[in-house]
C-alpha cells in the first residue's frame, strides 16, 4: 500500500509540473508577442516534442527551422514546447496571394507558433490567418519573414546541411 501511495503521489507531482512548465511558458510566449506589438486574439494550445535529427530531417519541421535566426542543431536532445496563438497587428494580416483562378485573403489576422525552450523563446512560425485552412506549403518567421529574408547569404540546401552534420 504504501509503494502504491509513492508510485501515485511520483506520478502526480509529474503532472503538476509539466502542467506548471507549459503554463509558464503559454504566459512567456504570450508576453514576447506582446512585447514584440502584437495583440493577443485568442490561445489555441500547446504542444511539445524532443527534438532529434530524424524530426529535424522531416519536411515540415525542416522547412519551419529554415525561417529561423537559430541553428536548431544546438537544441537537438531538447523539448520544444510550442504556443499556438491567433494574433494582430502583424505583416501578415493583409497578405494576399492571386492566382489565374482565384484569390486568397489573409481574415486580418495571423496563426503564430512560437517555440520555447528552457522558458526561452528560440523562434517560431507564422502564417495568415484565413479561416481553418493553414497554407502548408508557405512558411514565415514568427515576424512574418520568409527564408530568402532570415538567411541573406544561404540557400536552403546548404542550410539543411548545416543543420543536419
């Protein structure tokens, strides 16, 4: 019984704290978009991953480190705690994208994802805002920067391969 009572009470102190650090780190992200001038529209959750090589190699994650001022090598062993965010007052509220076909318009609103680490923020992505639909094959900085204006002197090849060596 009383094995039973330190296994329960182990697991419980366990939830509570990550509980706590996802917390800490909603209210770190929170105030950095602030800080950065961006108004808060709504909180749309968290999530958190370890980082390996093999996530790093994937298409998505690769593409959202190639829009970030950090070498995501130095955080390869680490948990990434990701904040979701809808927000305002950012450069990509009124994107627009036309086609022959069609035209797609930013809702004046932008979807953020930041990325905290050590209750650090180390960067994180963005994308306009147009309903439910999320552009999967277009990715900015969390400053709404795409890659050719984060990494002035480097081709997204030789980038992934700096990540990955």
């Amino acid at each position: 019984m009383k094995k039973i009572f330190i296994i329960l009470a182990v697991v419980i102190s366990f939830g509570i704290c990550c509980h706590i650090t996802m917390a800490k780190d909603k209210v770190i992200a929170k105030d950095y978009l602030t800080m950065k001038g961006y108004t808060i529209v709504s909180y749309e959750g968290n999530a958190k991953f370890k980082l390996t090589q093999e996530i790093l190699a994937e298409s998505p994650h690769m593409t959202g480190w190639e829009v970030q001022n950090v070498n995501p090598a130095k955080y390869i062993g680490k948990t990434i705690n990701i904040e979701r965010f809808i927000i305002s007052n950012h450069p990509l509220d009124n994107w627009k994208q036309q086609s022959n076909t069609n035209t797609i318009n930013s809702e004046g609103k932008t979807r953020v994802t930041v990325f905290v680490v050590n209750n650090k923020i180390i960067g994180g992505t963005s994308h306009p805002f147009i309903g439910e639909q999320i552009l999967e094959d277009t990715i900015w900085s969390l400053d709404g920067k795409k890659f050719a204006e984060v990494h002035l002197q480097k081709d997204s090849e030789e980038l992934t391969n700096d990540f990955l060596s």
